[in-house]
C-alpha cells in the first residue's frame, strides 16, 4: 500500500494507521520506518533478481521507455521500464 500509494514511509507512525494495523494485523504491530525500509529493500532486490531472470531467459528483443517527472516532494525521478514478449508470447513490462 505504501509503495503503490507512494506515501511516505513515515506513514507507518500515523496513529490511524497504527490502529488499523492493530486491528487487521497484531503482528505487524512493532512496524516502524526503519522496519519498513528494511522490507522495502528486501522487496525490491527480490523482483530486481526476478526481472534479471526473467531477461536472461528471454529470446526476443527488448523495448526499453524512458519516463521522467517529480513527485509531490519535488523530487525528480526517472523510470525505465523492459517491455518484451516472453516465450508464451505473454507480453511482459518490468521497470
């Protein structure tokens, strides 16, 4: 939810949001920022391992986009996003 939201990973700390936590999932009770940087991180070597598995394993040609813009924080960022046809011709975006 954070990171689709792009909320600020302070977020966790917001009581609302600690009570609901409470209330959906006790045992998540202990999450803080750091906490949820640390999963963050873990997350996102994850899928960075499974996208160069999925490129490595591919046989067609990749079609790289390019994209900038700022985010609320004015901030600049820029994504590069894979698109390819996997080999059951499933079309595939990774960034």
């Amino acid at each position: 939810m954070i990171i689709m939201q792009e909320l600020p990973l302070s977020f966790v700390d917001y009581d609302g949001f600690r009570d609901v936590l409470d209330f959906l999932a006790p045992e998540f009770n202990d999450m803080r920022r750091n906490t949820l940087k640390s999963e963050v991180m873990k997350l996102y070597e994850v899928e960075k391992s499974r996208t160069m598995m999925m490129l490595d394993e591919n046989t067609s040609r990749v079609a790289l986009a390019v994209d900038m813009w700022t985010s609320n924080q004015k901030k600049g960022y820029m994504v590069i996003t894979a698109h390819f046809i996997d080999n059951t011709w499933k079309l595939r975006s990774r960034i």
